[in-house]
C-alpha cells in the first residue's frame, strides 16, 4: 500500500500539470472559434489577477492629464492673445 500512496504522490504533479494543458488547449481552441465559455474565463482572470504595472500605468495617466490640461490652457491663452476678425 506503500508503493501505491508513494507512486501517488510522485505523479500528482505530472497529472495536475496534464490536466491544466487539457484545460488550455480547450479553451485554446474555443478561444479561436470566439465562443463566450473562453472569453468569461479570460475576463475573469484578467478581473482576478494582479496587474504587475498598475503603479506605473497609474503615474503615467496622470502625467498625461497633466500635460493635456496644460495644453488646453496654453491653447486658451493663445486664442484670447490672437486679434478678433471682423
């Protein structure tokens, strides 16, 4: 019984890593014939899955207002110095 329970354990993780290929290769596959199981299950790992560069993409959006806001006001400034045609 020994050997049975040792075997068990030594090939767990070999069937574990087979059965999530399985996985993947049919959501792979329903993925590419855009079937909804595959996209509910990629936008709720996308939901459930940290985003490694939420920081920086988060600084940069600010910069980007920033420099937006201060191109609207410069344009503002040029529109009111430029001459009123008649």
């Amino acid at each position: 019984m020994e050997i049975y329970l040792g075997l068990l354990w030594a090939f767990l993780p070999w069937t574990i890593v087979f059965i999530l290929a399985m996985i993947a290769s049919k959501l792979m596959k329903s993925a590419k014939k855009r079937r909804g199981t595959a996209i509910a299950f990629g936008a709720v790992v996308q939901m459930l899955t940290p985003d490694p560069y939420a920081e920086r993409n988060i600084e940069m959006m600010v910069i980007a207002k920033k420099q937006q806001k201060k191109q609207q006001k410069k344009q503002e400034e040029d529109m009111g110095k430029l001459p009123k045609k008649k």
